[in-house]
C-alpha cells in the first residue's frame, strides 16, 4: 500500500471537518524513503513535534533504510527520543489516537505505523476543590485531564492490584472513560455487572460525569443519589480500600464511587483525621441537622396550625402577638420564604462567586427585613425556615444537600392538609422508598452488619475497625491487623518489671 493510500484513508476516517495536518517528508541516505507525520492541528504540542520528531527524522538520520525489514520499530529504538510511543498495526486505532492529540508517523516501507503522544500539555492546575474543603487532609483535587487524575489515584495506592479500566463511552464524542478498583478486593460480580452497564451505553455524546451516572443507575426516579461524586483523590482511595470501583471521565474533574450508602453522604473527608469524639461529634450535628431541615418547617406548621395545645404556655403569647396582623397564612408563609431563599441560592450559582455571595447575603437580608415591615411573615416563621436553611449547609456532599431540601416540600404540603398525621405519614412513606433503595444490589440504609455500625452514625476508634465494611461486597475482609495488642503486651510487661 502505497504512503498516499495510507493518508487518505487516515484523513478520510478522521472527518472532513477535522483540520487534519499532513507533513511529507523523506528520510534516509541513499534513495529516501517517504514518509509523513499525520496529527489534528489544535490537538497538539507544535513543540514536541518539531523537537522530538521532525528534527531527529529529516537530520539525525545517516543511512539507507530500505534494507531494514521492520523500519518502523528501528527507527523508534534509535531516533525517536520520546517515551511515550508505541507501534499500531490498525488503522482505526491509529485515528483514534491522533483525535486524541498523538501524532501518527506514516513510511511508505513500513506496514505499521508509530504513534508518539504529542498532546497538547496545557491544563488546569491541580488545586484544593472548593466545594469539598476539609479541615485536615489533601489540598489536591481533580482536574479536566484523565491521564493525571489516574496518577494522582495511583500516587495515593502502589498496590499492584490497583486495577485501570479503559473504556470510550459516545459514537459522536467518544470520551475517554476509566474504571479503578482493587483487583483482590473488589468483587467480581459487582464488577461485571458496572462493565456491562459501561458498555451497554449507546449515546451520540457523554460530556460530563453526572451523564454516565443516570445512564447506570437503578432508580432514576428518586431523588436520593446512587453514587457518591467527588474531587478529593483521597476520598476515592479510601473508598477503592474498601472494595468500591471509581468511575472517571476525560474532561471531567469529578469521580463517582459506587455502590453508596446513605450514612457516607454524610461522612467529611476529615472524620478519620480527626479524634473519635471529635468526629462522633461532628456526625451527630450532621445528623441532627438532616433532621431539622426536613421536619422544622412542617413541626412548625402542624402546631402553629392544628396543634397549638401542644406549644408550652410560655411561648404562646410570643408567638400570638408576633403573628398580629400578619396577610399571609403559616403554610403560605413558609413556601413563599423557602422559595425565596431556593431563587438566591440558584442565582447564586449561576453568578460569579463574589457577585453571588454578596447576592445571597444583601438579598437575604433585604426580601426578609421587607416581608417583617409589610406583615407578610412573622419573625418565628423566619426563624424557622433560616435554621432549616442552615443546616442544609452542614451536610457534606452537595448531591445529598440538595435531595434533602426537596423533601421539606412535600411533607410540608401533607402537614398542611392533614397535620401532625400527614407528617408522620410522609416520614413512614419516606423510610419505606429509603428501605425499598439499593445502590447497584447493596442495601441503600444503614447496614444489617453489626461490624458496620463502627463507622455509620459515629465511628470507633481506627484500630478498633480491623475489617472492611460487610455491607459493600468485597473478597478481602480483613484491611489490618488487630496489632495495639503488642502496645498494650509491652505496656504490661513493663509494669510487671
């Protein structure tokens, strides 16, 4: 086949609306042979190519190759001075790799082709994440860049058995899509069947890793999350450790780890850097916090509305004359201030940060000193929907933050129309899709497994947790040894002496 067949089907397979760059040139003493250098402009690294290819091909190269029956791997060995090259024998994996921004070498005497990485090297620095800021910990977090988010996963864990996936999800945009897991820990039907569900994607395009996360998971409907989404490298080590899988995508600084359990969305990174009290603590102010923002407003509403025998006498004449000449009812109260405060929080977001925060902040303040002056809520009613506002804030993973500010609503509209018993209905009909939930066919409530409940709502001391978690499948149960033993023997050995 001849060096211009070569390059057309190249060309051809890479599109026509790819600037596809073509270098011709030849090389050798004696009679030259032809070649060429096949990349995408934009894709690549003009540098590298000049220094590392162009320049060792057309000048470094004294002699005839014509003779040379693998010229293709000669030429590597002896001229090519990069690491990162390799020798494809298929023509659809050599244009998947120049889209990837490699630089294909074409010989017109050679059957094979070199493809060296040339991509462009420009990225975004890795730095703290902002919405995952912890206390103690790494300062690291995931960029948009695949192949250094896996080192980054790999600086963390040498094992031998850590285990990278490759994958590309999208017939139009063909992303890079890597799977991680601990090959001795994992569990091989879990892993089979998060491989199948990878592969069964059939979509023109993936952009972002949320995608891929709707496209696996089991209940789309809920609106609690399957997977835990992060972009701390640290917490997705310790999640491999304890036989879950990673999913990663190119162009996406977040990863998920599945499966997920409700009690890990309210774990920091920060629990196990910290002292047994200290975090049995912090869960506990996570925990209770969780249950004020989902009850506060609908408690409130139930005894202000139907139940006001049950307010101590104290605060009923507070409450009475606070509530003088107010336009609005309780229920319409508290809906009109909590979507007040869901439209500053969403145009927060969609804002610059400092703009946002200060929108968040002055608007707050200004909607909530208005609605008092024109009586159209009361101070207690504030009160109440600014504390359950609050505490959304103390729970550490957005995803699970957000599923918890959308339940205030619906048990709040069942207090309104049946009081305290359309509370208690709306928490029995909650527990009951909780209970009914599995995140890839592990139990989405706290786990069965007596061992678990070290590390659920509060977590034992570290060297007490000898064994991984029962409730994730794993083939490996012991994680370490119980070796304070030999601490506590040479203590007593001392004191006998």
């Amino acid at each position: 086949m001849s060096l211009t067949i070569k390059i057309d089907r190249i060309i051809q397979k890479c599109g026509g609306s790819n600037r596809v760059i073509v270098r011709r040139i030849s090389i050798g003493r004696g009679t030259p042979v032809e070649a060429a250098i096949v990349y995408i402009t934009g894709f690549v690294d003009q540098n590298i190519i000049n220094r590392d290819i162009l320049n060792p091909l057309l000048f470094k190269i004294k002699e005839d190759l014509h003779d040379i029956k693998q010229v293709s791997n000669y030429i590597c060995s002896k001229y090519i001075s990069m690491s990162d090259i390799v020798i494809e024998n298929d023509v659809n994996n050599v244009v998947k790799e120049i889209k990837r921004g490699k630089t294909a070498i074409v010989i017109d005497t050679a059957y094979n082709y070199i493809i060296a990485n040339t991509a462009d090297g420009e990225h975004r620095n890795i730095s703290e994440p902002k919405d995952e800021q912890g206390v103690r910990g790494s300062r690291e977090g995931f960029i948009e860049n695949l192949d250094i988010n896996i080192s980054l996963l790999k600086r963390g864990i040498k094992d031998n058995n850590l285990v990278v996936e490759n994958f590309i999800v999208g017939r139009r945009s063909q992303k890079d899509l890597a799977i991680v897991y601990v090959d001795d820990i994992v569990d091989k039907d879990l892993l089979k069947d998060i491989k199948a569900r990878i592969q069964a994607i059939d979509v023109d395009a993936v952009t972002n890793i949320g995608m891929i996360e709707q496209f696996i998971e089991s209940y789309p409907y809920t609106v609690f999350p399957q997977v835990y989404t992060t972009q701390r490298p640290d917490t997705v080590q310790q999640n491999l450790m304890e036989g879950r899988i990673a999913i990663l995508l190119d162009g996406s600084p977040f990863a998920i780890t599945l499966p997920a359990l409700l009690v890990e969305f309210f774990q920091a990174v920060e629990d196990y850097a910290q002292r047994t009290v200290v975090t049995d603590f912090n869960r506990f102010i996570r925990i209770l916090g969780t249950i004020l923002v989902v009850t506060m407003p609908s408690i409130y509403l139930s005894l202000v509305r139907f139940n006001a025998e049950l307010i101590p006498i104290k605060f009923v004449l507070p409450l009475i004359q606070s509530r003088k000449d107010i336009a609005l009812s309780p229920f319409l109260e508290i809906l009109s201030m909590d979507i007040v405060i869901e439209f500053l929080r969403e145009g927060g977001l969609r804002l610059p940060s400092k703009i946002g925060q200060t929108l968040s902040i002055v608007g707050g303040f200004i909607i909530g000193s208005a609605a008092l002056q024109a009586h159209l809520v009361s101070p207690d009613t504030l009160v109440v929907v600014g504390a359950s506002t609050i505490g959304t804030f103390i729970i550490p993973n957005y995803d699970m933050a957000s599923s918890v500010r959308l339940l205030r609503f619906p048990l709040l509209f069942l207090t309104n129309f049946l009081g305290a018993f359309g509370l208690i209905a709306g928490l029995y009909l909650l527990s009951v899709h909780i209970l009914s939930l599995d995140s890839f066919g592990v139990p989405y409530f706290t786990p069965d497994k007596y061992s678990d409940l070290k590390d659920t709502l509060m977590r034992a001391p570290l060297w007490k947790m000898n064994k991984r978690p029962e409730g994730i499948p794993n083939n490996n149960p012991i994680r370490q040894s119980d070796f304070r033993k030999k601490f506590w023997r040479n203590k007593n050995e001392k004191d006998k002496k």
